[in-house]
C-alpha cells in the first residue's frame, strides 16, 4: 500500500488525465434556444434595466447607511 502524500499525488495525477481527456462541447447559443418564443431584446431595453437596478440600489444603500448611522 502507498503512503498516503502518494496515494494523493495518485488522485491528483488521475484527476489531470480526466480533465485532460475531456472534450469540450460547444456552447448553444441562447438565441437559439429562444427563437419560437419571439423575445427581441434591444439593447435599449437593457440600458433601462440597469438604470433601474442602480437607482433602486442608491435607495436601499441610503437607507441602510441612516439606519447604521442611527446606531452609532
């Protein structure tokens, strides 16, 4: 039986030739997996998502920072 330091460089050496003998499949594209749905995102509609996200933020840090400022 191996010591245990080379059993585990065992593991790792076996755990390199499995990922090394993996093939990469391609990714599919989420157009794709979307297209009988008819969903056309612009890329305006996302500029608005992230304003909106940011301006909610701002609101919930503001009142996150009164409270802790309450205490202190």
């Amino acid at each position: 039986m191996l010591p245990v330091e080379k059993q585990q460089e065992v593991l790792n050496f076996v755990e390199f030739l499995a990922q090394k003998n993996q093939v990469e499949r391609p990714r599919r594209s989420l157009k794709g997996l979307w297209a009988d749905l008819n969903v056309n995102i612009t890329s305006e509609d996302i500029a608005q998502v992230r304003r909106e996200m940011w301006t909610t933020l701002q609101r919930q840090l503001m009142k996150h920072i009164q409270l802790v400022t309450q205490f202190m």
